[in-house]
C-alpha cells in the first residue's frame, strides 16, 4: 500500500479532523464539555507525536482514538491558563513531514 504524503501540517490535520471530531464528542458525552479538537491535536502532538519518527496516518488515527480520556482532560485543564487555545502547526513534526 501506497504511503499517503501530506504538503502540511495543516493538510494532515484536516485529513484526521473526523477523528479529532470523533474523540472530542466521545468526550462531550463523558460530560468533559470544554475540551475542543484543537486541545486534543495539541496533546498528542505535545505528548505522543513529537518524539515519533516514521509516523503513519493509521498510526495517528489509532492515538487519537485511543488515547486515554483523562490524560486529555488533564492536558487541558493544566493548559486552560493560556489564553492561545487555537491548533499550532510549528515544530519538528513539520519535518517529518516533509522528509516523505
């Protein structure tokens, strides 16, 4: 199978908004109603992404899914302080990206 190369983070992260979109109504339904799509990229790629090499879509989607409700919802609370809650795209995960 045919590895999928992304131009962007940006264009990476429109490709897995129906997960983030997923996780995040997941989490609304848990009653964790102030966690947006946005926080859940930014603690993946704070918490699990960053690090990584060789990162594959499938790979991505299955962290955003899976990753431990709470662990988010921590991210999020010790980050609620900051007034820029928006998706960042800079960093090394750019790189990475580009290395395909």
């Amino acid at each position: 199978m045919d590895d999928v190369a992304f131009s962007s983070i940006e264009e990476l992260y429109k490709r897995v908004k129906p997960a983030l979109v997923t996780k995040c109504s997941e989490l609304k339904r848990m009653g964790i109603n102030y966690v947006t799509e946005e926080d859940i990229w930014n603690y993946l790629k704070d918490n699990v992404w960053n690090n990584s090499r060789n990162l594959r879509l499938f790979h991505m989607v299955d962290d955003i899914l899976n990753t431990d409700n709470l662990q988010i919802d921590d991210y999020v609370k010790n980050k609620m302080g900051s007034k820029n809650r928006t998706v960042y795209f800079n960093d090394k995960m750019e790189d990475d990206i580009n290395e395909k």
